[in-house]
C-alpha cells in the first residue's frame, strides 16, 4: 500500500483541519471573552428577544463555547495527526467535523 495520500484525500484533511482549527479559535476566545475576562456589554444576556437558550447568562453562553470549543479542538488535534499518519479516513474526519458544525447551529435555533 502506498504511503501517499491523492491529492484529493489531502483536500479534504485541510478543509476538516481548518474548519476544526477557525471553530475551536471561536468557541475558546468567546469562552476566554466572556467567561475569563468578562466582557459582557456587547452580548444580549437575558430575556431580550429571540436568543438562544443559552444567552440566558454569561457562565451558560461561556461554558457552550467552552465545550464547542474543545470538541473541535480534538477534531483538529486528530485531523493533524491522521494528516501525518494516515491512519484514519478522511471523510471520517470531515463528516464528525460537519456533524457537530450541524450541532451547534441546530443548537443555536433552540430558543
């Protein structure tokens, strides 16, 4: 078996590494923003309008992007490293990656 990957193999471990890496960026700076250091005047906390069930406060919305933020996390951290190996399928990868971007926009419409 040859240890090259097709390029279009290698296409699609970049995407999943970079929607993985530019979503865990997200969710761990709005846990940083929000949770660590508080900055909680420009969010709509509370009962103003049609938000997410988890605008409800600042340590609910900050441990959701806690939580999103890891779990891409670990995505991009075994993407990286079947991107070296070659150990798992791609698509494996991809598909966990677009299930749980599905997730928390599915979980960002529950009012």
């Amino acid at each position: 078996m040859s240890s090259k990957k097709p390029i279009s193999k290698k296409i699609i471990d970049g995407i999943g590494i970079f929607l993985n890496g530019i979503f865990s960026a997200i969710g761990l700076s709005e846990f940083y923003k929000v949770g660590i250091k508080e900055e909680t005047e420009l969010y709509p906390f509370g009962v103003e309008g049609p938000v997410p069930y988890y605008y409800k406060t600042a340590e609910l919305y900050s441990y959701v992007n806690l939580t999103y933020g890891i779990a891409f996390g670990i995505l991009l951290a075994i993407g990286i490293w079947n991107w070296r190996e070659n150990k798992t399928n791609e698509i494996i990868i991809f598909g966990l990656t677009c299930i749980l971007i599905l997730l928390q926009i599915f979980q960002g419409w529950a009012l």
